[in-house]
C-alpha cells in the first residue's frame, strides 16, 4: 500500500531548533510577554510602561537526534552534522509556536495591569520506537531494514491551535528589608481554532522500499474539531471556526534582594561615605 507519511511530515519539524521566548519571556525585562509565564511580574516591573507590537517564538526538540551547537549555523549543514541517541527509548518529538499580538502593560511599585493577545500551537508525537523513528530520519530510505517485520505498540499525535486574549492584575504583597513577594492573575477568554489527535495501537509493518509500506494490523483511533472536513479523497480542509473558553494565569514572585542591589539603599550608603 503506497502512502504519504503523515509522521514524516510532523517529525521534519526536528529539523528546525529555535526557542520560544525561552530567556527573554522568563526575565525582569520582558514587560507584558512575560504576563502569560508568570503574571506577577508585572508588579514593580523595570518598566514603567511596555507595548508590545509584534512577536513570534519557536520552539521543536525531540529524543533522537542531536546536533552539536557548534554546526547549527555551519552553510553545509545537512545530515552528516546529526548524531542519534543510542538509548532504547520510544521516541518522541513536539513543535511549539507562538505569535504575539498587540498588547500593552503599565507598572509602578505597588501594581501592574495589562492586556495581550496571542495565538499559540502545539504538536506532540510520541512512543514511536527506535526502528520507525529510524526510518524516518533517513526519509525511508533505509534499504538495510525494507522487508522486515516491525511492530509499533502505540503512536499518539496530538496538536492544538488557540487564540487568548488575557487581561493581567499584579500587586506587591511584601516588601521590606532584603525580600519581595508579588502576586499576579491573568484571566483569559480562549478561542479554540483546531484540535486534533491520531492513535494507532498495535502495528505490524514492513517498508517494502521507501515508498511502500505493508500494514499487517494496526487499530488506529482518531477525532479532531469539526472546522476539519475531508473530501471523498481524504484531502482535508479547514476553515475559521471559533469555540470559546476560559482560563486563568496565576503566579507568584519572591526575589531576593540584598542592600547593593536596591538602588534607594545604594545611593544612601554612597551618600554617607
């Protein structure tokens, strides 16, 4: 049976590294991105004031294959850079994105308010074992392996799609001598814009060559959101579609902060010297 790997489609994304937001989302600088990660640092931020316009993170890894830092931006990167895990693991593999819409965030040392907006996707595949992951890595073409017997025991695939828009209340609880305790809430309406899953239990199967596979059993399970549809030949489609929620974001902020990190007491002692 000749067929177009929906797997290999996902598991491309292993390819590509990058981080979402990860560093700058989780600082003291990053103003009203960092709102949906920990909404309490918003109070007492660096900034007394922060818009965002526009912003995008990414982020993909997997269990498989590594690649050394040192070659990711080498121009003739390509296979001969990659090194795969040896460990008798299932595999796994999962894409996130997100796109940052206009917000704004305001902040003074008792309070912080703000409103954003985002739209966030996730992909996750997992219990692929060692012998399709390998597959899959050298793009089916694995003449060694083709003909032999291979068994799957589960494969899950999910993904999610999801626009926020969340509005953020801040207040410093604690503040004196070297300690800082802040609270934070970030309720959020959520629009639902396509989910969906795909489960296949027991597989037997065999790569004929790199375009054929015999499947000898497999029970395959699998649902998504009705803005899917499918024509007579299973090509699928999609269209906007909006399912509402809600939500909420709830943090907290200890820091720790002795005399020569708090300006005010800074220029006092420089004052007295």
């Amino acid at each position: 049976m000749r067929i177009s790997l929906f797997l290999l489609a996902i598991c491309s994304s292993t390819l590509a590294f990058g981080q979402d937001l990860l560093g700058y989302g989780h600082s003291n600088y990053a103003g009203i991105a960092g709102a949906s990660y920990n909404p309490a640092s918003l109070a007492d931020s660096r900034f007394s004031m922060d818009i965002m316009v526009f912003g995008f993170g990414l982020e993909a890894g997997n269990n498989y294959v590594g690649v050394k830092r040192s070659e990711i931006f080498n121009p003739n990167f390509g296979t001969q850079n990659m090194y795969l895990k040896t460990r008798d693991t299932k595999k796994a593999v999962f894409f996130r994105n997100e796109v940052l819409l206009p917000g704004v965030m305001f902040s003074n040392k008792d309070y912080g308010w703000g409103i954003d907006m985002k739209v966030r996707s996730y992909v996750n595949v997992d219990g692929v074992e060692t012998e399709l992951a390998h597959f899959i890595v050298f793009e089916l073409n694995d003449p060694p392996n083709f003909n032999q017997s291979m068994y799957n025991r589960h494969i899950g695939i999910t993904a999610l799609s999801w626009a926020e828009i969340g509005g953020t209340y801040a207040k410093t609880i604690w503040t004196g001598a070297e300690h800082f305790v802040a609270f934070g809430a970030r309720p959020k309406f959520l629009l639902g814009l396509a989910a969906a899953y795909v489960f296949v239990n027991d597989a037997g199967y065999a790569f004929r060559d790199d375009s054929t596979l015999n499947l000898v059993r497999g029970d395959v399970e699998f649902g998504h959101s009705d803005n899917f549809t499918f024509n007579s030949g299973y090509q699928p489609s999609w269209r906007m579609g909006f399912n509402p929620g809600f939500g909420v974001d709830i943090g907290i902020v200890y820091e720790y902060r002795p005399d020569e990190m708090q300006e005010e007491k800074k220029e006092d002692k420089e004052k007295q010297w």
